[in-house]
C-alpha cells in the first residue's frame, strides 16, 4: 500500500458539528494509521466559537485533543506545537476573516510549513475553502492559500451559493470543485484520490 507523505480533506458539510460518530471524521482519523492520534482544533473562521470547540472536543475525547483560539496563533512557540500534531482540523465560518487572521498573525505559514511536514490537513466550509488557490465566499473574493490548485465552492446545493459561485467563476480560469453538503474530497500529495460521501 501506498503512503503519501502529505494529505488534506476539504469537506462541505457534515462532522462533529452536526452529526454524533461522523462517518468523515473517523475517515480523518484514520488516515493517520494510529489508534489514538493527537488532532488540533482551528475556531478561527467562527470567532472562537465556545459552543464549537466544546463539540470538537467532545466529539474526539478518544484522542488527545488541543485547539488554537486566535489569542494563541502568534505565540512564540505554536509552530512548534503544530508540528507535533497528526491533524489539523479547520472549522468553518467567515472564509476572509480566518485568512486575514492567519496572515495577520503568520500563522497561514506555519500551516503550510506542517503540511509539508505530514501534518493532516482537515477543513469544513470556510476551513475547506482556505487550501486552495482563489475562494469566492459572501461574494468576496479572497486569495487561498495555494496548497491545492483552483477553486472550492462548498454548499453547492444551495440556489444562490450556486448561482453566485458560477457567474464568479466564468470569469476564471481555473478548475472548480463544487461540493454539496454531502461530498468531501481527499486529496494526497495535492492530487484528488476520491470524492467521499460525507454523510
């Protein structure tokens, strides 16, 4: 079998958030080969949300558990810490203002740096939309992060999600990925490996 040294999954819906023992998440878990893994939280696309984080945790209690709120992204030693982890999990919200965050605090590079480093990548909505190279998010246009190429619409089941995305979109000339709530793609070493049910 195959290993990749690195993986990320861009998911639209679904997980801990809304669903008790999601399928995906122990998809993600996994993906790591261990029966007990370290998994870090990312709150930052919904502002820290207490109520999310209490689920993250309590949803992965098998497993050692930790989360970055916004206060903790600049702190001398997160890359560190980072670094240490099998998976990075990104929670969904405001696509933009987690980005600005990142860049704001350096923390976007020190994603990037473990990602290289085999570091799981994780992400729902807003937290899928940040690895790719241009997101289009509340009719906003923001440069991603570049690890994967093109685009990610998440939510695509929705009418005006749908019709907002394609008219941005053909103005582009770079492949999309549409996602409905229920599909989530895995890719290894940047390449796509598999559209999964989610739910």
């Amino acid at each position: 079998m195959k290993t990749y040294k690195r993986q990320l999954v861009a998911m639209s819906g679904g997980g801990f958030s809304t669903q008790p023992s999601a399928y995906i998440d122990e998809f993600i878990v996994q993906l790591t080969g261990k029966s007990k893994c370290t998994i870090a939280f990312i709150p930052t696309a919904s502002r820290d949300a207490q109520g999310y984080i209490d689920k993250f945790h309590q949803a992965f209690h098998a497993h050692h558990t930790i989360h970055f709120d916004t206060a903790t992204l600049a702190s001398l030693h997160v890359a560190e810490v980072v670094e240490a982890v099998d998976i990075l999990y990104v929670g969904g919200g405001d696509t933009k203002y987690l980005l600005d965050i990142w860049r704001a605090t350096g923390f976007d590079q020190v994603i990037i740096n473990a990602y290289q480093q085999g570091v799981i990548l994780a992400g729902i909505s807003a937290g899928a939309m940040c690895w790719f190279e241009k997101c289009f998010s509340n009719n906003v246009y923001i440069e991603g992060l570049g690890i994967v190429k093109g685009t990610y619409c998440p939510h695509y089941q929705d009418d005006e999600v749908r019709q907002t995305f394609d008219t941005w979109h053909e103005t582009q000339s770079l492949q999309a990925y549409r996602l409905t709530d229920e599909q989530t793609l895995h890719f290894c070493d940047e390449q796509l490996q598999a559209m999964l049910t989610t739910y």
